[in-house]
C-alpha cells in the first residue's frame, strides 16, 4: 500500500494573515454549495436544464484541547474586533507524524464564533475549545 491511499489525520493546523494559530484536532465544513437556475426551453418536454448560479461556502468549525495556542486566538480575535479585515489564510491536515496530506488556501476569512472552555474539576475530559469562521472561498492545494 502507499500513503496516497489513506488520507486520514489527527491534526489541522490553521494560519490567518501569516499567522500560526496552532494545531486543532478537528476540521468542519469545509465544502460549497452552487445554486442551481431552472430553464423550461420551449418545445423541449424532455427535461428542464439546470444552470449553475452563485456559490455558497460553508462555515469552518475547528475545535481542539485548550493549549498555549489559544492565546494566538484570543489575540486575533482581539485584533480583528479593534478592526474587522478579512485575512486569507491556510489550513493543512496532517498525518500523525505531522507530514502533509493536503492544504487548502481559505480566501477572506472573518470570524463567526468562539466558544472557550468549559473547566469541571470532577471531569477527567480535557477542556475543548472551539472556532468557526466564514470566508469568501477554498482552493485546495
């Protein structure tokens, strides 16, 4: 077997701006979905064609365990509440050993939400962190 076969991960590291924000266990969202116009042609009973109109992209959700790298969090959410400018930026999933699988480029990224940590001393779960951003569209690479 190759490794091109298998394209599973444990990591996405995420960068905004030029920006390392770390590594996060998991990666959601990444896709599109294209509007689809109906056109009844005349004298064509056959079918109705269906043309391609705009594109949606969908919000990326990435959580990880709290670790120092929510700090990089925190002050770019910081930076881009004192002024809101959309960054491009890169997510790359990684195999365990932390080679490349495949990368996309996320155009015009601004944040939608955070969600810190909820911290249960009675609880042997580590503490989860969570970011969703929206951008403007993905081009694998």
């Amino acid at each position: 077997m190759t490794d091109n076969i298998f394209a599973t991960s444990v990591f996405f590291k995420l960068a905004i701006g030029g920006s390392d924000l770390g590594q996060f266990h998991t990666c959601s969202g990444l896709g599109a979905e294209v509007e689809l116009e109906q056109f009844a042609e005349g004298g064509n009973n056959g079918f109705t064609w269906q043309l391609p109109g705009r594109i949606t992209w969908t919000n990326i959700t990435l959580t990880r365990p709290v670790t120092t790298d929510t700090l990089k969090i925190a002050r770019w959410l910081n930076e881009t509440t004192q002024r809101v400018e959309r960054k491009d930026g890169e997510i790359v999933a990684l195999r365990p050993n932390l080679t490349r699988i495949i990368s996309w480029q996320i155009q015009g990224i601004v944040p939608v939400r955070w969600q810190g940590p909820s911290f249960d001393p009675s609880s042997s779960e580590p503490a989860i962190e969570t970011l969703e951003i929206a951008h403007e569209g993905l081009v694998p690479s």
